[in-house]
C-alpha cells in the first residue's frame, strides 16, 4: 500500500518548473537589448505576456501541483533582481495558487486569470515602478551605458499616459499568450 500523495510536487516536478521557468528568463533576458528606446522600454511587458504564456500553460497543464506556479514564479522573480519586481512576481504565484486550489490545478480559466495577474504585476514591478516611480534613480545608474536619455523619455511617457495603456496593453497581450499557451499545450501536449 502506498502512502504517497499522487498531488505532492516530486523532485521531476520541480526540475521541470525551474527549467521552463528558466526558458522565460532566457527569453527576458536576451529580449533586454530591446531596452535601448523609450517606445521599447514601455512595450517590452506587452511583448513578454504574448510570449511567456506558452511556458506557464505548459506547467500548469503538466504539472498540475500545488506548488508549482509559486516555484516558478520564485525563480522568475529571483532572476529579475529588482526588489518590487520580486515582491510583485512571488505574490502573483501567491494569488495563482490561491486561484488553483479554489478551481482546480489545470483548469484553464484559473490559468488564465492568473496568467494575466501574473503579467501585470510583473509589468508594474519591470516597468511601472522602475520607469516611472523611481525614473530618476534608474536613469542616474544608467549613465555609464548611455541609456538615460531613454529611460527618462519612458518616464515622461508612462507619467503621462503610458501607465495606463501599457496596463491596458498587458491584458490585452496576457489574454492572447494565455489562448496561444492554452492552444498549443492542448495541439502538442496533450496527454
């Protein structure tokens, strides 16, 4: 008679999660060069929430654990090394779980909702904060690299208008990456 709990996360579990998780840093950071213009640095969140929705799909529909959304929303956050980008990424994985265990892990309406949270909690604490909160801070770090001229016009713009629409933006592209992720899990993954 076995004890083991068939819903408990196992070592495979949690290498699979890091790894895809990994594969959306790897996206994010070879992405960041794009960082050099204002109208990038404000439409960079939009393009990862188009992109990235494929990876959570794939281990929300996979794995299907508790757990496994708040690891890979730790080492998404861990690797994104900005303290509000951290703070604002763990507790989208907090609130995913929290929509998971309510509507069941693998649901895709839970995987959604969440995925959208996810991506703009990640713009506020990527974007948001950084560019047009804490503009001055950033741009002074970035003299060295030449980017201050644009990390200050980005400011100008999210200070004026752009906080809104990249919000609004964000949704729009998590909804998309979520139907992408969901349609693709479900054409290539499906078990």
């Amino acid at each position: 008679m076995s004890t083991a709990n068939p819903n408990k996360l196992k070592i495979k579990d949690i290498i699979t999660v890091v790894l895809l998780a990994l594969i959306n840093v790897v996206i994010f950071f070879a992405s960041s060069v794009l960082y050099a213009t204002p109208i990038t640095i404000i439409l960079m969140p939009v393009f990862f929430a188009l992109l990235e929705g494929i990876v959570y799909f794939i281990i929300g529909t996979k794995v299907k654990k508790p757990g496994a959304i708040l690891i890979y929303s730790i080492v998404r956050a861990i690797m994104g090394g900005y303290l509000p980008y951290i703070i604002l990424f763990i507790l989208s994985g907090a609130i995913a779980e929290l929509l998971l265990w309510k509507m069941g892990y693998g649901n895709a309406k839970a995987l959604t909702v969440s995925y959208v949270i996810n991506q703009v909690l990640a713009a506020f604490g990527s974007t948001i904060i950084p560019y047009a909160i804490a503009a001055k801070a950033m741009a002074d770090q970035m003299v060295t690299d030449g980017r201050q001229d644009a990390i200050l016009a980005a400011s100008q713009m999210l200070q004026s208008w752009g906080s809104v629409a990249l919000v609004a933006g964000v949704i729009v592209a998590a909804f998309i990456g979520a139907m992408i992720g969901k349609r693709i899990v479900k054409k290539h993954l499906a078990a």
